[in-house]
C-alpha cells in the first residue's frame, strides 16, 4: 500500500463520504488500488452509479467536469493517483 499525498488523502476523504463506504476510512485507500471492479484484491470494487456520484462531487468541490464520454475515463478512474492527478492537472 503506498503513502497517499495531501491532495490524495483529501480526494480519499471525499470519496468516503460521497459514496458513504462504511467500511473503508480515507486511510485504508491505497493511491495505486483499482477504483473499480473486483478483480484486484486491494480494489474498492465500486460501479458506474458510484462514477456517477464521484464526478458530481468532483464537479462541486474542484470545478472539473468529468465527462461520461471521456475516451481516458478508464486511465482517470483506474486509482486514486489517477484521479487526483487529472484532477489537479
């Protein structure tokens, strides 16, 4: 599991309650895991209502608009180091 940056922590915190995982804390996220589906081990297994959500709370809190269409939603979803980083990029 590695260490989370300041940005990926906030991002983590985010996702936690946004999508209200109750057994998951920001902490437990690793910043490499997949985001989605449940073929990794260390994945959050979550699905595309969850996308849904995420980019509406992106939208709110960074201003970045995360389009459905997006041909590199796989690459921006793949981790939280993927997420965090398009977003802030």
């Amino acid at each position: 599991m590695g260490v989370q940056s300041q940005q990926e922590k906030e991002l983590a915190e985010m996702l936690v309650n946004t999508l209200d995982l109750e057994d998951i804390s920001a902490d437990d996220i690793s910043p490499e895991a997949p985001l989605f589906g449940f073929d990794a081990p260390d994945s959050l297994g979550l699905d595309s209502i969850d996308a849904l959500e995420i980019s509406l709370a992106v939208f709110r809190q960074y201003g970045v608009q995360l389009k459905a269409d997006d041909e590199n939603n796989q690459q921006i979803f793949s981790s939280l180091r993927a997420l965090t980083t398009h977003i802030h990029s």
